[in-house]
C-alpha cells in the first residue's frame, strides 16, 4: 500500500491540516494532496474540509509489526523472526523462499493482501488488501513424516481457540480444518511440507486465512462469513489476532511434541460440524453418519457396513441436506 504512512497519520479519524501532514512527513503539501488522491483510489474514504484539512472517513486496520509482536505471548516473542509485508504472492510461498535461514529462529510472514493465494486442493483463496489475515509459519519437528500425523487437525483446534480467546463464539472445525462459525466458513489453513531439512527434520509451513473485515468474496463458492458479520459489537484488529494466532500455534506444536494428537483429539471432536450428520465423501461413493476422527485423525463414517475411516488429503466430506 503505496499510502500506508499518511494512513496512518490520519487513522485516529481526526482532522488534519494539509501543513501539518507535509511536516510530519517531510514532503510539500502538494506531495501530500497526491498520496491524498492515490489514497482514496485505493479505495480509502478522505472527506476535504475546507480551511481545515483532511479526515479519514472509512474503519482501517493497519498491520504493525510492533503491536503484532507484543502481541505474542512473552515466551514465544524472541523465538519468531517476524515479517509484515505489504504483499506477497502467498505468504506460505514466502516462508519457503525464506528458506532455512541457519537459526533457530521460526519464520513467521503475514502479509497485508496476497496476489495468489493459495487453498487447499488446488483452489485460489481470496486475499484482498487490509481486510483479511494471511500468516503463515514454518515449524520444524524432529522424526520424519511420520510423526506429523494429526497435525493439521491440532493447528485447527488451536486457531479455533485462539479466535474464541479474543471474543468469538461457538467456532467449528469441518474435517480436516476448516474453521466455520454459524454454519459459514470463516477461515482455513494450509499446511505444506519440506523435504527434510536434514535427517529427520521436516519442516511444515502452516498458512491460516481468516475473513476479518471482509465484505463480499468474488468467486467464492460456498457460505463465508468474517469476524465482522458473525460478531457483532467487537472491533476486530488484525494485529491482536495475528499475535492471538501465532502464540496458539506455537504452543499447540509444542504441546503436539510432547504428548502426541491424543492429546487434541476430544478438543477437536468437541468442535466438529459433521457429528451426527449425514455425510457422503468419496464423490459420494460412501454416505454415512458424521462420528467424529480416530486415533490418528482420519474421519469416521458410521455406515451400513461399520465405521468407514476417511484419510486426510484423500477426499472431501460433504453434508447430505
Ligand atoms: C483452505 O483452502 O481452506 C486453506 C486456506 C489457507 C489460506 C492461507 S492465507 C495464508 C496462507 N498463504 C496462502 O497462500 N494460503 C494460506
């Protein structure tokens, strides 16, 4: 965002004279009626009053690296290398450019909008300017692929959480981790692996979307919603839940690390959309009722025939209305 300093001079929606903005910024006041101009063209409401100045009409909700990292938890704080751009293809794309930079440091990239964003199976997510969330993070576990399993279901219960912690209520998980309020999708996540860094080391870069502000979604085809429209009365700032986010995950890995999924397996059950439903997966091959995961993730189909497992990444699960 070309506009993001004068911005944020006029974010406290007071007025501001042209004078007092050209100062602060160093620039001539024509330099300041120009970002003006470029400002409200990308899509920023300023109101030009007369002899006084320029006031920001429209809510905006900046990232800020600084109020994003004291919003991390203490403890994770010197343990991330943060970075907040202004935007990127996909932010998970960026964390594996960003590579394995030979510290212990774990790369955190959240990005204002995101020209290629990308979902699960192949799909585009949308990611317009200043309205959403789009981090991603590489974590690394140690003892290959196989330890992983479950994964992607523990960072679901954690981004769950974490939105529930800062006001959100009644958040659901749609296998494998989708997360959903009031029956609409209001964010996902993206997990992809490395090859092994070195023997054993695998990293898992875990890229979450979640709808913030968002107002309509071209080309979105199923029910959404956003922190906006599900709750009512709460101004929702991205970096409190940036910070909320990448604290869960971080604890959420390290607690996966030391006990295992069974550890998360009834939190995620306790959150799933699907129980009890009727379901088909397969393209509709196998139909059944919605019964929640197993020991090692997969989602269980109460069938004719018995309990049908369903493998992660394998299928999509539908409700049968
Ligand atoms: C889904 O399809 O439900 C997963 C969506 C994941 C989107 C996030 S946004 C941040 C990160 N960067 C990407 O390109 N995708 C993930």
């Amino acid at each position: 965002m070309k506009s993001k300093v004068l911005i944020s001079l006029l974010s406290d929606g007071r007025v501001h004279s042209g004078e007092s903005l050209a100062a602060k910024m160093g620039v001539s006041r024509t330099a300041i009626w120009k970002q003006i101009r470029r400002a409200m063209e990308e899509g920023f409401v300023i109101d030009t009053i007369r002899g006084r100045g320029y006031q920001l009409v429209s809510d905006v909700d900046l990232l800020d690296f600084d109020d994003i990292l004291s919003s991390v938890a203490e403890e994770y704080r010197s343990a991330i290398s943060l970075r907040v751009l202004d935007e990127v293809d996909s932010t998970n794309a960026e964390v594996v450019r960003a590579g394995h930079s030979g510290t212990h440091d774990i790369p955190v990239v959240i990005a204002d909008c995101q020209t290629a964003g990308r979902g699960r199976r192949g799909r585009n997510w949308s990611s317009p300017r200043g309205e959403n969330l789009y981090l991603s993070l590489g974590l690394t576990f140690d003892g290959g692929f196989s330890v992983l399993d479950g994964l992607s279901l523990v960072l679901g219960v954690a981004v769950a959480d974490a939105l529930e912690g800062l006001g959100a209520r009644e958040i659901g998980l749609k296998w494998p981790n989708d997360i959903f309020i009031e029956r609409a999708k209001l964010g996902g996540i993206l997990i992809e692996l490395q090859g092994e860094l070195q023997e054993g080391v695998v990293q898992v870069i875990c890229g979450i979307g979640i709808n913030v502000h968002m107002k309509s979604a071209e080309g979105v085809d199923q029910a959404w919603s956003s922190l906006d429209q599900a709750v009512s009365g709460q101004q929702w700032c991205r970096n409190e839940i940036a910070g909320a986010l990448i604290s869960a995950v971080l604890n959420a890995a390290d607690v996966f690390t030391r006990f295992g999924f069974g550890h998360f397996r009834e939190a995620w059950q306790q959150r799933d959309i699907f129980q009890g439903k009727p379901i088909a997966a397969r393209g509709g091959e196998i139909s059944g009722i919605g019964a929640g995961i197993d020991e090692t993730g997969n989602y269980l189909l109460d069938t004719d025939t018995g309990l049908v497992p369903v493998r992660a990444g394998e299928i999509s699960l539908r409700e049968v209305l």
